[in-house]
C-alpha cells in the first residue's frame, strides 16, 4: 500500500503538468453561457478568432502563456455555469474590448458597445484543411520579454483584424502588433501562405482609394526559417537568392505559387496571379539572410521577436508596410500614394476599364532627356551623346585653409549643425514633370517650367568663403553646363542675367511628390515627439531632448532611422543605376523598367536641396558673419566661440529665432547639434584634404575617409 508521502509526490507531479482545458465541446459551451463572441476572446487572448474557432473545434491547443490564462477564465466559467445548471441570470453578449483588455474583464459584468464600434466579428475567411491538434510545446515559463510599452496605438483596420505584419519564431508563434500573438502551424513555405492568406487576418488598407492593399508581411527569425527549411545562412551573397533547385524552391513551385524575378531571397514574394480584385500574395522578410539592414533598422534584428513586431508594425502604420529595403520602401510609397490608374467610366457604353490617373507617372517607363542620363545608359552609349550630363547632387565642400582668418582661426570650437531629413524638406510643394521631355533652343527661362537647362553660370560672383551654389564641390563653373531649374533659379534669385543655349523641358507638370512629403514628414515629426522632442520645445529644452531622445526608446529610435533611410533611399532610387558583375554599358537594366526610374525627379530634389543649404549660408553670413568651413550634403561645420550652436545663431532682440536661416528644432528642414571638436582639429583635416563635417562626431578621421 502506498504510503503517504508516495501519494502527496504522485498529486505534485500532476500538479506540476501542464494545465489541463476541458474538451473542446465544453470550452464552446462555457463562452456561450458566459454570453461572450469568438472575436472577443480572441481580442482578449490577443489572438484571431479562427485560432479561438480551432480551440473550440479541437484543431489546435494554446501554448503557454495563452494556455494557463484561457485555462484561468474557462475554470471561472464553469464555477458560475456549470453544465447542468444556468446561473439565475444570463449576462447579454457585449462589444469586443480593447486588446489590451485583460481576461479577467471577461467575467464581470457586459460593457456598453460605443456607437462607432466596429463589426466584433471578423470577416470570412475559407476554412483551413483539418490539421492534428498541435502540443502545448512551449515551456510553463517563457523566457521572452514582452514588447515594450507603445508610444502611439495603430487605429484598428477592420478588414484587417490583426495588423498588417507578424514576425514568426520557431515555436509557431507569429507576433504581430499591438501584442497579438498567433498560432501558425504550417512547417513548410506554402503552408505558410496559405495560413496567412487564409486564417491570419494580416494585411493592410489601400493608402489611395485608387490604389491597391497591402499585402501581408510575413517576416521570418533565424530559427522560424530553419523549421520551414530555408538555410541559415544565404550562400549566394552575390545574386540574394536560393537556387533555383532548391528544395523550398521546388515547394513554392509545385504547390502552384510563383515567385517574382528576384527569386526566393532575403525579400520574397510568393503568389499567384489576381482573382478579379483579389490578390493571393505573401511578402516574406528573412532575417537571417539580413533584410533588415543594421545602417537603416539598427539594432532591430538583435530584439526579441514582440519588439521586431513592434518596430516594424509602427513604421508600416505610419509609412507603409515594409516591402524591401527602406529604399525599395520609400519608391513603393510614391506608387502607392499616387497609383497609375484609376477606374474610368464610358460615358456611351457605361463599361469601367483602367484608365491613367491624373497626376500620376503611369504605367509606361519615359524615357530621359540625354543631359538627365547617366553614362551608361543606352541612349548615351548607342547615340553617342556628348553634350554633358547634369550634377546635380549635394554638396561635399570644404573652405580653402588660405582663407581663414586669423579671427576665425583663434576660436575654440568648430561646431556642425545638421537639417533635419533636407530632401523630404526640399520635396514639399516640388513641382516635377510628368510627362516625356521636349528639346528646344535658346528658350526663354521660366522658373515654373521643370526641366534641364544648358547656360553660362561662370560669370555669378559670391563670396569665396562660401560655396558655389552651383556645383556640388562648391568650386565656381568655368562654361555653360545643366542645370535643373532650381539651380538656374536661384542665380536668377541672387540677381543674375540667364540665357538658356538649350533645354529639356515638359509640357505636364505636377507636385507629384507632396502626399510623399506629407506621409513621410508626419512620420517622421510624430516619432521624434514619442521620443520627447516635440515642437513646442524652445532651443534649451529641444538641445537636451535631443540628447538622450536615442535612449528614451530604443524600439522608436530604430523607426526614426528607418524613416530617414526611407527618405533617402527613395530619392535615391529614382536613378538606380546597373548592378552586377556581368554589366555590360550599353545594356538596358531592370530599374529603367519602371515608371519611377525618374532622374530628373531626383535632380530636383537635390538641386532644390542644395539651394536651400546655400540660401542659409548667405543669409547666416549676412546676420552674424559667420562663413562655414565645409558642408557635406546636409551638415555644415562653422567656427564657434562655444560649444553650444545657440552661441552662433541669429535670434532678434526678444529673442527669437529669425527665419531664413539655420533653426533649431524637430522639423524637416530645420537644424539639429551634430557635433563639436576644437578648432586645430578642423584646421588640421581641412590642410590635410578632409572634410570636417563627415566627421564632427568624433573618430578617426583618416581612417574612416580611406574607407
């Protein structure tokens, strides 16, 4: 006979097991006795209602942690119903909570649906395929730090119950935002896409009624991406992509999916081709192939799983879903805000068909002019242009030693002050062609005609001390060359005579970039306030904001890096140049394919962004007579007696800022601290060839200019 310590070891040990739920039939009954709908369990579980629709059809089981509190809230049920008896009472069905509503609120008492609660239930979706119930295989106690706190909540988008992402670790756990975690059983790539497709609630709304929705992202851990038999590692460092005789690539194929010319690499799409208005398409992110680069989401690969959810759901809610690299991402962005087509009507048949929507680039690559080309392009190589091409870029100066002043030289300090992402700034209200451009000879110049001009700017005098406005070396041009409007603006601005020899102009004009600007520009000023540094800060306050703004969170610091590289690299993108080891000049290559492939776009981003830097420059000369001692794109490195850029600023006598020069603040376009080193230092760089403002912050300099 056993004893009694045999027997109290025999209870601990069941004791000590997992819990235990009801059948799945009970677990059914006990939520509808408690007058509670699938869709607010689930948003109380922070799960999908199918995943709550396969606890209660015995497809799946929760994991732990899910599984001790959905154990928690069926035992309170079946205190108060038990199965053969009904309480005196049975409380109404109430509205779904808010997700961050605890399980326990399930139990109290119905709450009142607001009037502009959206539908509880979740929309349709087709039944998965029957699958084996799955293991709680997840240990008792996680080890997983939960997702830090949010700044800003992502409004609800009821066609898309459950955000427009998930990050998928090993365990079949797919973290999505605002904390929602779901149960993906697949264990193959296909499997995946169907899962996503059909029962992860996963996507996001069009950002234009005539556009399209975003696809769901699916964004896979080192350990998620072994489970569905992908390497750890992506050998092919060259092409970024698996082989085409790969077996996850045989996978994709045979289930009848495709994937798009890029292949199977560290930025997938898997899909199939369009049924009527729906689109059967599943982006996938690899983290161990590093889709996430370190340079524009830094530190975000080493987070736990929640957090990489957290960064990434933030930046697609107030950008757009990632659907590449921050570049690939900010190009997207411009398609998606300004879509090709529209839906036109037939005034006599009453039939709808696509039609070109007003403002827009098309859906036609246009060629450009020679002079906006680059020399590998065909139309350069194969009609043997040699009329120059535009430089339009920004600015990499630094002042000739031999003219410092003794006064400027005595100073402590040099100081750099940086603006604030100047192509988005320079990209509000951008007037930009939009169709091909047309050639004429000896034309008139119009400052409100985009285009490429050919004229003699040799003959405009500034001061030494300051950068030609004209180059990007900042050196004063010795004959006529292109320049994009902007530019010859501003000569005309400074009160010079211009007379355009030719041009390249359109006829369709358009500020296609300002709901781009206006996205990107929210983003960005909304960030920086969740990282303390908000508008209404004066320049003491906004300085030591700026200070520790990186460390008050690290999550939305990473966004805000992800947004400026969103910025950059979208303007960038506009003229991506060939790739490729086995390039051959000449050759057309895939980015020329694209509507957005627009280098006079970018051109005018950067000539209207260099302008401005130097506008300041001579207005700060002008109110303080301060010259810089070098620029490098959007940082300028001045003298300073200390080391507060406060101390060289222009402020009026009540001691506010005065507009037209360099400002603090958090804005695009206004200026940042960037950094301060004694003034030998930038004397010693500037004789030895370098540039000072590529490296205020600290470092070696020589090193890292040799890099």
């Amino acid at each position: 006979m056993a004893t009694e310590e045999e027997l109290f070891a025999s209870v601990d040990a069941l004791l000590e097991e997992e819990p235990q739920l009801p059948p799945p039939v009970e677990r059914a009954r006990l939520r509808e006795a408690a007058g509670i709908t699938q869709a607010r369990l689930a948003l109380a579980l922070k799960t999908s209602t199918q995943t709550v629709k396969n606890y209660e059809n015995g497809r799946s089981e929760p994991k732990s942690p899910r599984l001790e509190a959905y154990q928690r809230l069926l035992n309170g049920w079946a205190a108060k119903y038990p199965a053969h008896g009904t309480p005196a009472t049975t409380p109404a069905p109430v509205a779904a909570p808010q997700p961050e509503e605890p399980v326990a609120a399930l139990t109290g008492p119905p709450a009142p649906e607001p009037e502009s609660a959206a539908p509880v239930e979740t929309p349709a979706v087709q039944a998965a395929p029957q699958r084996p119930a799955r293991p709680a295989e997840r240990p008792a106690t996680s080890s997983r730090r939960p997702a830090a706190k949010k700044a800003a909540k992502p409004a609800a988008d009821s066609g898309f119950p459950h955000g427009p992402l998930a990050v998928l670790d090993g365990d079949g756990s797919a973290y999505g935002v605002d904390g929602i975690v779901l149960d993906c059983p697949a264990s193959t790539v296909p499997e995946l896409v169907e899962w996503t497709l059909r029962e992860s609630g996963l996507g996001a709304s069009r950002l234009h009624r005539n556009g399209r929705d975003a696809d769901p992202l699916i964004v896979l851990t080192e350990a998620a991406a072994v489970k569905l038999g992908l390497p750890e590692r992506l050998e092919d460092r060259r092409g970024l992509r698996l082989a085409e005789d790969h077996p996850v690539v045989k996978q994709v194929i045979r289930a009848k999916w495709k994937l798009t010319k890029r292949g199977f690499g560290p930025w997938a799409r898997v899909y199939r081709p369009a049924q009527g208005n729906q689109r059967q398409c599943v982006q996938l992110a690899i983290l161990p192939w590093d889709a996430l680069d370190e340079r524009s989401w830094p530190g975000v690969t080493d987070l736990e799983p929640a957090d990489i959810a957290r960064v990434l759901g933030v930046y697609a809610q107030r950008v757009l879903t990632p659907r590449g690299s921050t570049a690939v991402s900010g190009l997207e962005l411009m398609t998606a805000l300004r879509p090709p087509t529209r839906a036109v009507q037939d005034r006599t048949t009453g039939q709808w068909s696509s039609g070109h929507n007003p403002g827009s680039l098309g859906t036609e690559p246009i060629d450009p002019a020679p002079p906006e080309c680059v020399p590998e392009h065909p139309l350069v190589v194969h009609r043997g242009w040699k009329g120059g091409f535009l430089d339009e870029e920004a600015y990499q100066w630094v002042r000739d030693v031999n003219l410092l002043t003794g006064d400027e030289v005595s100073l402590p300090w040099a100081l750099g002050l940086d603006l604030n992402t100047a192509f988005l700034a320079s990209a509000a209200r951008l007037v930009v062609g939009l169709s091909a451009p047309d050639h004429f000879h000896a034309p008139v110049f119009n400052p409100k005609i985009p285009g490429s001009w050919l004229v003699d700017l040799s003959h405009v005098e500034l001061d030494p001390r300051l950068p030609s406005p004209f180059t990007p070396s900042g050196t004063r041009p010795t004959g006529p060359a292109w320049y994009q409007t902007h530019t010859v603006a501003y000569a005309q601005e400074l009160g010079y005579n211009v007379q355009p020899l030719e041009a390249y102009l359109r006829r369709e004009t358009g500020a296609y970039l300002d709901p781009w600007h206006d996205r990107l520009r929210t983003a960005y000023v909304d960030t920086m306030a969740d990282l303390g540094v908000t508008r209404d800060l004066d320049d003491d306050a906004f300085l030591a904001a700026m200070e520790r703004h990186k460390d008050a969170d690290p999550a939305l610091a990473a966004v805000l890096a992800a947004i400026k590289a969103t910025v950059k690299g979208g303007v960038g993108k506009l003229r991506e140049r060939p790739q490729g080891k086995d390039y051959q000049e000449g050759d057309a290559w895939p980015a020329m394919e694209r509507p957005t492939w627009r280098p006079d776009i970018r051109a005018a981003v950067i000539s209207k962004a260099r302008v401005n830097m130097h506008r300041k420059l001579l207005n700060m000369a002008r109110m303080t007579g301060l010259y810089p001692l070098a620029v490098l794109s959007d940082c300028v490195v001045y003298p300073s007696p200390s080391r507060s850029p406060i101390d060289i600023l222009p402020y009026s006598t009540s001691g506010k800022p005065i507009p037209g020069t360099f400002r603090l603040g958090p804005t695009p376009g206004l200026a940042k601290f960037e950094g301060v080193q004694e003034m030998s230092w930038a004397v010693d760089l500037m004789e030895a060839g370098y540039n000072p403002a590529r490296h205020i912050k600290g470092g070696d300099a020589v090193l890292e200019e040799g890099e």
